[in-house]
C-alpha cells in the first residue's frame, strides 16, 4: 500500500492546542455569561410582576365600567388567568404562563377558587398580597382594602 503524504486533517497536537484555546476564552467569558442569564431571570420576574399589576388593574377597570358583567382574576402557582363573565357561562379572555423558575403565592383567601373582581366602586372582593417569586428576588403586588388599588414592592432575598 502507498501512504498518502498531503492526507487533510489536523494532527492532534493542533486538536489540543484549539481545545486549550477554547478552554482559556470559555473560562474568561463565562462570569459575564452567568451574569447575564441572572440578569434575564432577574427581568423575567420583575416583568411578569408588571403585568400582573397591569391585568388587576384593567380587571377593575373592567369591572368598574360595566356594572352588569363581571371579570375575575384567579392566581395558580405557575399561571393566572381573567374571566368575564355576565349570565353566561365564564369566558377564559387571558391565560398568562409564568416563565420558568417564576411563581405565583397569595395570602388572598380562596383565590384559586373565588379569584379577585372588584364592585362598580372599585373595592376588591378580596384583599391582600401577591408574591411573586423568582431568580433570588421577590416582588409582593398589594390589593388595598375598600379602595382596591394595586402597587408592588420589590424585595431581595
């Protein structure tokens, strides 16, 4: 058999070297690659906390200018969900997903089950506080009593 002198390829002191290389640069990159993925879980939670508060808003609003139908903000672990509803059966008008590592507790008595509407007034059905939790922080969304305003504090772990 004739061996091929000019045969392509890399000799594995080159496969070595390329390895080392990518080795040093993945090292020295990877704090600002870990700081970025916490910076966008970080933005995940603040953002869904942002459109929670949005949504009970709009759901009193909602409430407040059609006395005659009623919208209902109910809050799972990983979901929450806006129904209206007049002499009908419910409609489902927004299903909102929390994304990974994000999620929803409340201290709003039955609120799986009851959810929260508010009267032609603006006042909740229920009161009290929502937590969202995610990425080292946690952003506590308050319903007022008899005024039914929304606001939310953000806190660190």
């Amino acid at each position: 058999m004739k061996a091929h002198k000019n045969c392509g390829g890399f000799s594995l002191i080159e496969l070595l070297c390329t390895i080392a290389i990518m080795g040093v640069i993945l090292s020295i990159s990877y704090p600002s690659i870990s700081a970025y993925f916490k910076f966008q879980s970080q933005l995940d939670v603040k953002t869904t906390s942002e459109q929670l508060l949005f949504d009970i808003r709009d759901v009193r609003q909602q409430n407040m200018s059609q006395p005659n139908t009623k919208y209902t903000l109910y809050v799972y672990g990983d979901h929450y969900i806006i129904q209206k509803s007049s002499r009908a059966l419910p409609i489902t008008l927004k299903t909102v997903n929390a994304p990974n590592g994000v999620t929803f507790k409340s201290n709003i008595g039955n609120i799986e089950s009851n959810g929260v509407y508010f009267s032609v007034t603006g006042a909740p059905s229920s009161a009290g506080t929502i937590y969202i939790n995610g990425a080292g922080f946690k952003y506590t969304l308050t319903i007022q009593p008899s005024t039914g305003r929304a606001a939310i504090v953000k806190k660190e772990h």
